[in-house]
C-alpha cells in the first residue's frame, strides 16, 4: 500500500453499502451519502457546449455552410459570422435545434438500454449460480458484501445459457474458474473517508487468497481510441453519417489530471483503476494486468481489451477528494529523512 492507501483504509468501516437504483445514491446504515465513482469521475470530463454544438449541427444538418467560433461564442454561416444567443432566439433555427438535441437523446437512450440489456444479462446469469458465501477460507467476501452471488465451479458456468449466447463471454469465464478463481457480479465496494462508492461489474478473486483481477462489461459501438478525438461525419446524400475517418484532438481531462488525454478508454481505466485501488485499501491484491474490459459490439465478436492501472492519476483525483470535502491529506513520510 502506498502511503495514502494506508491513510484511507485506517478509516474504512464493516457494514453495509446500500444503493438507491433510481437516483444513483450510495449510502450506509448511518444514512451518510457516497459519491458514485462514476459521478465523480464526470467532474474531470470535458464539459459539452450542448447549446453551441446543438445548433451548429442543426444548421449543418440542414444544409447550411458552417464553420464554429467557439471564442467568440459565435457560428459563421456562409462566411458571416452570427452570435449563437441571436441564433436561438431565431423560430426556425430553434426548431431545428430542438429536433437535432431531441435526436441525440434518442440515440443515447437507445445505446444505454442496449447497454443495460447485455449488463443485465450477464449480471443475472452470473446470479443464477447456486454458489454460497460460508465464511471459510474457500469463499472470500468482498468487503462490504451485501448478497451472495457468485459463479463457484464450471457447472455453475454450465448451468446459464452463457455458453450459447455469449460463448467468447463463456470461454473467458470458464478460463478464470480453471485457475481456481471465483467470480463475483455487481459488488458494491466504498471508501469511507474520501465518500467514494460504486459497483465493480465482475470482481474476480483467486480461491484462498485476497488476489483480485476485475472484468467489465462495455458496449460502446465504436471501436477504443487511445488519443482525444472523434470519428468525422460526412454528408452522404443529403445525410450526415458517421464516417471511419478519425479526426484527432487536443481534449484533456481537467486537472489534477490535465496531463491525460481525454478518450473514453482512458475514463474506463480511471475507472476500473478507482475500483482496484479501492479494494487495495481493503487488503486485497491486484494480479499483474489485472483489469480487462470485454468490449460488446453489436454484430461483433467480443473483444479483451486489457487496462492500464493509473494509480498515479487515481492518487492524485482522491486528493482533490479530500481537499473537496475539507479532508485533505498531509504525507508526513514525504517529508521525513530518511
């Protein structure tokens, strides 16, 4: 453990971690309110002009020659520039605006059911096993537990639909079960002094042991970029479809950790780095290049993509934590002789 690890988990409490679905509240038996990692995590994102990129892909979508001037909070059309408040107060522009925002969000409830479709399949087959907590050391409890679900043997692999549906899905489970590992869903982990919880997808720990390694589920259409960026639209027809040309960019996460590019691999190892370094606090021990995510496409074979554990960037987010709930952590063994 580092030295802040040992910091937090001198303060990480037993009990329960209790969760409220419809407003993605975390809270204990003592009522005190946790910030998902996922919530966190979003305040380093960049933050989306919903309002100026809403209008100037409406006026694009619908045949106007645009070119953005997000200085000046301005769209040059047809080379004469227009501020973007005057923009919307026009009837027609607005009218397109809200049919290009309302598009978006369709698209996105769309991806987010897909989602929550496979999520919850999977989740709910891993449930179906008949696995059960006995507190002997053949059946480690992440902390805090809160139900028993678990895949505990091949059989209880074989007694899902798994192999049928998913069976690259099957393949790499069953992998896991063979090195005598036992596979946990949707496990609720917390760290009590930074208010931090969420919910790690497929926590996988080796029998006998406290060795962890972590699987998440993600189901994003497009392929994972490892630089800022995004994939070009061009006009097919009188459509504007997403094209396989990828046009990079400079976006950064905001600091403390403005050194890191902004792509959505990078947030999902921030994310599954945040969960192992969580567990780390409760004594567990990640495996060498333990973290992978299985990425889900449709139409597509699933594919391992294994995860970077950004401890560094992880360490430096938690103490921006602190120092947000007035909980800031001074290394005295920094600033010890040695």
């Amino acid at each position: 453990m580092t030295n802040l690890q040992k910091h937090l988990a001198f303060f990480n409490k037993e009990g329960e971690l209790n969760f409220d679905e419809p407003s993605h509240r975390y809270y204990d038996n003592d009522n005190q309110t946790f910030l998902s990692v996922t919530q966190f995590l979003s305040e380093f994102e960049p933050k989306f002009d919903e309002n100026f990129w809403g209008m100037y892909t409406a006026l694009k979508d619908n045949g106007k020659k645009v070119k953005p001037d997000i200085a000046n909070k301005a769209i040059l059309i047809n080379g004469v520039s227009h501020k973007l408040a005057k923009l919307h107060k026009d009837d027609i522009f607005k009218h397109w605006y809200s049919a290009t925002v309302a598009k978006w969000k369709g698209i996105s409830a769309e991806a987010c059911l897909r989602g929550n479709a496979t999520h919850n399949y999977l989740e709910d087959t891993i449930n179906q096993s008949k696995g059960l907590f006995t507190g002997n050391t053949d059946n480690h409890i992440i902390t805090p537990n809160y139900k028993p679900k678990l895949i505990d043997t091949v059989n209880d692999l074989n007694a899902t639909d798994l192999q049928n549906k998913f069976p690259f899905i099957y393949a790499r489970l069953k992998q896991y079960i063979e090195r005598d590992c036992i596979i946990y869903a949707e496990k609720r982990v917390k760290l009590d002094f930074a208010l931090l919880a969420g919910m790690i997808d497929v926590p996988i720990i080796k029998r006998g042991s406290k060795r962890f390694c972590i699987v998440d589920w993600k189901t994003n259409k497009d392929e994972f970029k490892y630089t800022s960026g995004y994939m070009k639209k061009i006009l097919v027809g009188k459509d504007w479809v997403k094209s396989d040309i990828f046009v990079p960019t400079n976006d950064k996460f905001a600091d403390p950790i403005s050194h890191l590019p902004y792509c959505k691999i990078n947030l999902y190892s921030l994310q599954l780095s945040l969960y192992a370094y969580i567990l780390e606090c409760w004594g567990f021990e990640l495996v060498d290049k333990g973290l992978e995510i299985i990425h889900i496409r449709p139409g597509q074979e699933p594919k391992v993509i294994k995860i970077q554990y950004l401890r560094e960037e992880i360490e430096l987010i938690i103490k921006y934590r602190l120092e947000q709930i007035n909980r800031p952590f001074f290394d005295v063994a920094k600033y010890t002789k040695q």
